[in-house]
C-alpha cells in the first residue's frame, strides 16, 4: 500500500486500487466511504498515487470543522447572504462592520468543545488563543473577549459518570482556568459571556469564546495573498506534534477512547502571542504585509492554500524551513499540526527583510518558507523533493451533504394543567435563586480582568461594592476620544431550545436584543456558533434545520447580520447528543456611554414592567424544579417587541431610566430579586388575571424590569403600547396580590441563597 518516495524517508506514495478502508485506518484518516473513492477518481484522473502527505492534507480540508459538509446547504439556504440595512464590510476570519466614520469593530466567534472535554484548561485556552488571532489578522486590535460555557450537573455522584468521562466540576474549574490565564496573561478583559448547566453537556462540554477588535478603516487587512511572487513568513510558535488530527478529531462522537486523542489539543502559550500580536499589528501599520492569516484549524495544509486561493492564487511552499519543537517529525505532521501562536504573512519580495528585522526586535521566530505562484495548487517540496502537488480547488471545495432530517414539530401546543399552587411561595423562590443555572456567577466573572486595558465602562457586574449585581451586557469605550460605545452580551438557553429548536432559537435572539437594549445599546450585529450532535442522525439534522430557519426569521426581524461563527457538531457521547446550542453574541452600539444604565435597583424610582406575561411555562425553571412536563414555551412577537425596544432605548437615553433588567431565566421573581441584590428591597404587585405563581415564574418574551427616575413615570408611560406601574422600592423584597403579601424575604437571606451556590460547589 505505501512506498516510499525517492529522496526521502518520511514520505510515502499511496496505492488507492486495494482495499481503501485500510487506507483510511493505516492513516488515521477521517474520510467517509465516498469521500476516499472521490479522492481515488482525482488522483487517477492525474494519472498518479498520492503521496500520504497529500491525502493528510485532503482529510483537514474535508473534515466538519473545515468544509462544513453537513451543514452548508441548509445554511445556504437559511443564514448565508441574509441582507440587513447594516452592511458587513468583510466576513474572513473575522467579521468586520462600521463602528464610526473612521473604525471598524471586528468580531470573531469559535467553539473549542472537544479539545475542552479531554483537557479543560488546554482547550479553552488555545481557544482564547485562536479567537484573538482571528481578529487580529483582519488588523484590529482585540479590545474585548467573550466566553459562553455550558456544563452537565455540578451536583452529579461519580458513580454514574461514563467511562472516560471527567466529572463537570472539574471540567467547569480547568476551563474557567485556563480563560483566565490565557486572557489575562495577553492583556485582554473578558467582559461578557454566560454559565449554563445541563445534564447533557456532562461528558461533551462547550466552550465558546468570541472576541471584539478595533481597527481604523485604512488599516483593515484581508486574509488573502496579495500578488504572485510575494513571500510567505511563519512567525511566532515553533511547530511540534501538538494539535496533529484536531478538526479531524472536532469532527466525530466522543466516547471512552477520545482521550487517545490527547495529541489533538494544542498547547496554548499566551508569553508567546503577547508580543506577536504587536509584532501583527505594527507590521500591517508600517504596510509591509499584503495578506495576514492564522494558523488554526489544518495547520500549515489549511492557511497556506487559503490564503493562496482567495487571492487567486497558488503557492510553493518549502517545508524542511518550518522551526519545529521536536526532531524527527514526518512531513504530513508538519503540514497538518495545529500547534499554536503561529500567523502566517504574504510580503513583497522587496519588504522581507524589513519585515524579518522587526520580528527580530519584538523577539518572535519568523522564517520564510514559500511563496505565492500563479497556478492555483499548491507544491510543498521537501529537502528538494516534491511531496505535494494539489489543485486548489478540488482541495477546498470538499462534499457538500444534503443530509436527510426529521423536522421537529415547531407549533403543536397541547393543553397542560397548571401544577398544585406551592404551600410556601417563599421557600420557592429560595430554592430558585439558589439553583446553579440562576445563582450568581461571579466565582467564574472575578476570576477574569474585566478592567485591563481601561476600556471597560459598564462591567460584567454592577451596583455598589460588595452588592453587585449581574448586568444583561457590558460596554467599551473603545475609542479615546469619543463617547460612542459598543455593547456586548451572550446568550441561549438550552432548555428552551431542547423543548422546541424553532421557538428556542427565536427567543435566544430576541433576548440578545433585551439584554442590549437593557444597558441604552441598539443591536448592531450577531455572532453564531451552532452546537449539535450527529448530523448524519435525522433528528439531530431536524434540529439543525429547525434553528437554523429561526436564525433566518429573527434576523430578518430585527433586521441585523450575522457576521461570524462557526458550526460544531458531534457533540455527542455515549448518553447521547447535548441539547441544540446555536450559542449568540450580540454587539451593540451605545450613542453616548453616559447614558447607559445598569441593573442594580437604586435608592429612588418606580418599578415598572414593559411587556405582557403570558401562561408560557414550557421548558421554564420553576416547571422543570417541580418536575412539570408542559411543551407551551415562550414565543417572540417581533411586530411588538422592536417598537417597544426601541422605545426604552430612547428612555434610557433621556435619562428617565435609572436601572433596568431584562426578564429571563425565573421571570419576574428572579429578575427583581437580581436587582435588589444592590441592597435595595422592592414592594411588587401582582395582577389580578393570572395565578400568582405562573405571573411570577413566566419567562415570557418581550419583557423588562424598569426603575423609572422620580418625576419621570408620565413621560415614560406614554412611550409605551404597553407598559405597567408594578412596584416602589422598599427595605426588603415583597410580593403582594391583591391586598395580601405572598411572598416577603429578606434581602440579606436571598444574597446567600444566591451568591454561595456555586462558590459551594467549586471554590
């Protein structure tokens, strides 16, 4: 099956006339059936075997991570070339839109899953890594990082993990850890971001990071090559065994036997991508690149034909130059390691020296390795001798899937009962504000710099020191001389989403929107990293569709875009599949951060409520804590929803918002309670039309706690179609129906309740 090619000892010809399914498992290959015969056609049609490196370099190419085979054509159909009033300047590695008249904001957004579930602190390290490379390489300066986490039950006795399964706890520890020292040690705040908790992300966590960049407009570069004959320079990490099969392996189930595949995670190195960020962006300041693209998913075998091809391109590539880690490593594992801290620049020929001396000056490895051709293939010689030779365009243009699916049922409500009243109103809510999914999660949010840089003008948690409470989305004054801001937020809800894909999806939307619109910022933009189990399962493929047609909707509703994200499936063990997590970031413009507001209820003002509960208790937190079925789950109604979004934002605007929380996860009760967390009670008055506790545990759209500034209520009222005077501020936190007081707690009593819960569990 292999014969070795002349001139060199680590490189192979592969014979394709015998049994290709040996073919694939002697290579450690992730090529389908059809796949591998499509690769045999090609290479017969050349009229020659392929070498091991070029089938290597076919398997990253044509993996998930990379070509996205399962899910382009519903995407095609649903997301892609969506069109909004606010344009995309440029979706490469990351997504570029306007922020003023002379910068654009660059947003990236990348899932690191399996890397995270086999080594926590190696996995989502190497993600911050990978995402901050995304935005750097378009030129912007990363200004801000995100995190999204979603892990199985804390509580879970170990008995009952799987074999090769790590305990959520210390899965939840090693990924906050190494966000933590990864972004802090380059310098960057994480800023925003969510906790989520369920039981089937116990053996398959996700880890989401995403990252916002600045750059001003005439310093926005592309991830292209520039010209035939210009110069490829690696620079940065050397390059070692580290991260070999990583989209190969991002592209399958785990199971008992994925930690064999420990080799998969690159090993991050923050002292090293410090100064090679700066070395990035000076050189593309001093104009001496003309195409900037990192190293992440397929290594050396993606980035060089990439950047190659959409330049229109080919490229030559001289492999035994490459600086590696270790000796003695084969051709085909330099080609496809993903090791980390590596960009690759295209000069001109005149410009490299130039650019080799300012690498030698901010002390980063820079070696020059090809150049770009005219021919669109891509020639890898090693040592003198040719080991690759691949059209470009039969490389990337990999199987596209049309993969059958069962459509879930997006609107079949049957009628459900409503459960026995609780005995004490009181101890229901405790129990409430004290489960992990609602408790605070500041153990997780003091772990990071929010502050580095000086940029942060609204944290991740607000109020009064010592009384802080969550905030809906954090705001950067990203430029010094301006008071414009960008907002940030994240958000899903994968109880909502395992309910119902369609509706779960809309919601995830439209509450990005809330948390927005909760701080005075207008959404701007949408990043979406899609999460599901095993495309080639119909259901699974169902909710894939199903979210997907929802992304499209809201979108064209709120009228915004989706500028960055990726696809992650095979999320999914022996226990099955996690829930579908179409994981959303949300960027919003703030006109002047002076008058944003925050969510810590002040000492004065009204409450109010904007919005209508409704009886939509499916997938709700106080069902699901007394075990109640009930597939009735939140909808959106955007027809009413924009206008009154856009009605609060010109409130808060106007000053006549002092706090304001959007209304999710517990309804009503937890986002009161959230607000007084500031030490500040709250008297509420319930309706008269709706049983107590389905009012206060409704998580219905569409809907906002308000403090209202005193002498402000009438000009606030007449903004809105509908909006209710439900409250006055107090000594502790009171519910109240009709004339009696159902529910009265503490304020002191419901902080413990809420902060010590996952302390408890992880400190």
């Amino acid at each position: 099956m292999l014969e070795q090619v002349t001139g060199t000892e680590k490189v192979y010809h592969v014979d394709l006339e015998g049994d290709l399914t040996k073919v694939v498992e002697n290579l450690g290959l992730g090529l389908l059936p059809d796949e591998i015969e499509k690769v045999r056609k090609h290479f017969l049609e050349e009229n020659r075997k392929p070498t091991d490196v070029e089938l290597q370099a076919i398997d990253q190419a044509w993996s998930e991570h990379c070509c996205y085979k399962s899910s382009k054509s519903i995407l095609e159909e649903t997301v892609f070339g969506l069109e909004s009033s606010k344009k995309v300047i440029a979706r490469e590695d990351a997504g570029i839109m306007e922020f003023d008249s002379e910068h654009y904001y660059a947003v990236g957004l990348e899932s690191h899953n399996h890397p995270s579930a086999l080594d926590p602190y190696g996995g989502s390290a190497t993600g911050i890594g990978g995402i901050l490379r995304d935005v750097v390489c378009m030129g912007a300066q990363p200004v801000a990082l995100v995190d999204s986490l979603f892990f199985g039950d804390l509580d879970l006795p170990r008995e009952k993990l799987a074999d090769g399964v790590k305990h959520p706890r210390y899965l939840m520890g090693g990924v906050v850890a190494g966000i933590r020292d990864y972004g802090n040690r380059v310098g960057i705040p994480t800023i925003a971001g969510q906790v989520s908790f369920h039981p089937q992300y116990t053996g398959n966590p996700l880890v989401t990071v995403g990252c916002v960049g600045m750059v001003r407009k005439d310093m926005m570069i592309h991830s292209r090559a520039g010209a035939v004959g210009d110069v490829y320079i690696l620079a940065g990490g050397r390059t070692g065994r580290d991260g070999i099969h990583g989209v190969t392996f991002a592209s399958r189930d785990l199971d008992a036997g994925s930690v064999d595949d420990i080799g998969a995670v690159q090993l991050g190195d923050p002292i090293t991508k410090e100064p090679l960020m700066h070395l990035c962006l000076e050189l593309n300041e001093m104009k001496l690149l003309t195409g900037m693209k990192d190293l992440g998913g397929g290594g050396l075998s993606c980035v060089v034909g990439e950047l190659a091809l959409d330049g229109g391109f080919g490229a030559s590539v001289n492999l035994e130059k490459v600086p590696l880690k270790v000796e003695n490593m084969a051709p085909w594992e330099i080609w496809v390691s993903e090791s980390q801290e590596r960009m690759m620049f295209t000069v001109k020929p005149e410009d490299v020296d130039r650019v080799r001396a300012r690498c030698e000056a901010w002390d980063v490895e820079a070696v020059p390795i090809g150049e770009v051709i005219t021919e669109k293939r891509n020639i890898v010689r090693f040592n003198g001798v040719e080991i690759l030779n691949l059209d470009l365009e039969f490389t990337t243009g990999g199987p596209v899937y049309n993969r059958p699916y069962n459509l879930p049922d997006y609107d079949t409500w049957p009628a459900a009962p409503l459960p026995e009243y609780p005995a004490d109103l009181g101890k229901t809510i405790l129990d409430l504000v004290s489960q992990p999914e609602v408790a605070s999660k500041d153990w997780v949010i003091r772990q990071y710099d929010h502050e580095v840089r000086g940029k942060t003008a609204l944290k991740p948690i607000q109020g009064p020191i010592g009384k802080d409470v969550p905030g809906d989305s954090s705001v950067l004054k990203p430029v010094d001389d301006s008071w414009k801001g960008l907002a940030l937020t994240a958000d899903v809800n994968p109880y909502l989403m395992e309910a119902n894909p369609y509706h779960g999806t809309m919601s995830a939307v439209e509450e990005v929107c809330r948390n927005l619109a909760a701080v005075g910022a207008r959404i701007d933009s949408l990043a979406d990293c899609l999460c599901f189990g095993n495309p080639r399962k119909p259901d699974i493929m169902g909710q894939f569709k199903a979210s997907c047609e929802a992304l499209r909707d809201a979108a064209m509703a709120v009228d915004v875009p989706y500028v960055s994200g990726n696809v992650s499936l095979y999320n999914e063990t022996s226990d099955g599949a996690i829930p579908p997590t179409p994981v959303l970031m949300g960027v919003g413009l703030v006109e002047d951060i002076r008058n944003c507001t925050t969510s810590d209820m002040k000492k004065d003002g009204s409450i109010w409520l904007i919005g209508k509960t409704k009886e939509e208790m499916g997938a709700s937190l106080y069902y699901r804590s007394i075990g109640k079925d009930c597939p009735n789950i939140p909808k959106t109604d955007f027809d009413s929803f924009m206008p009154r979004m856009e009605q609060l934002i010109l409130a808060i605007e106007q000053g006549e918002v002092v706090a304001c929380h959007d209304i999710s996860t517990g309804g009503i009760a937890t986002a009161v309670i959230e607000m007084c967390m500031s030490g500040v009670g709250a008297s509420i008055r319930l309706g008269e039309d709706m049983r107590a506790d389905v009012e206060l545990f409704s998580e219905s759209n569409g809907r906002w706690i308000v403090q209202v500034a005193n002498g402000k209520d009438k000009d606030f009222a007449r903004r809105f179609d509908y909006a209710t005077r439900i409250g006055e501020v107090g000594n502790k936190i009171a519910f109240s129906k009709g004339n009696d007081v159902i529910a009265e707690l503490e304020i002191d009593e419901l902080r413990n309740a809420w902060t010590m819960p996952v302390w408890d569990r992880l400190a």
